[in-house]
C-alpha cells in the first residue's frame, strides 16, 4: 500500500499576524488611543498618561497573546453568537428560535 501524499506547509503560512506579541489590530488600536491621549491633552502629565497607557495596554495584550493568540476572534464569535446559544440547559427549557438577522 502506498504512503499517503504529504503537502508541507511552512510555519510562517500557519501562525497568526502578532505585532509585540499582541493581536495586531488591538497592539494598533492601543497605540491610538495612547496619541490621542497625548496630542489632545498637550501637557507633560497628558505625555505620562499616554505613554503609561500604552505599556499597561501592550503588557496585558501580550499576555492575552501568549495565552491564546486568536482570543479576540473567539470573544466577537461568542459575542456574535450569544443569543442562539443561551447559557441554559435542562429538560424543560425553553429552546430559542433563530434570530431574524441570521436569516
């Protein structure tokens, strides 16, 4: 019997867009938030508080890479999907139709 055929497939093409270790998007969407803080408020606290922000953001969202790099996709989808699947279960509940803008 002969061997099935084998595709390799590099890393690279396989591993999810991180910037800093973080969600690409929410690493860019901090570091907005952050020169907002700074270009609005102008003064030497606002500079502080704005780059305190983006430390803080980047350190929690590399964590939350690490853990799992794909959790912001997950999190939309359960967000998405919240009221299809309900957190009930049993017997005698109620089961839920499908909501109209899925249709």
């Amino acid at each position: 019997m002969e061997k099935p055929r084998e595709i390799l497939i590099h890393q690279s093409c396989n591993r999810p867009n991180l910037l800093l270790g973080c969600d690409r998007e929410l690493v860019l969407l901090a570091a907005l938030f952050s020169a907002m803080l700074i270009f609005a408020l102008v003064t030497w606290w606002g500079v502080v508080a704005g780059i305190v922000l983006w430390i803080v953001a980047v350190a929690v969202l590399s964590r939350m890479g690490k853990a799992d790099p794909m959790l912001r996709q997950v999190y939309v989808r359960h967000v998405r999907y919240r009221p299809f699947y309900p957190a009930k279960s049993g017997l005698f509940t109620r089961s839920v139709s499908t909501p109209r803008r899925w249709r």
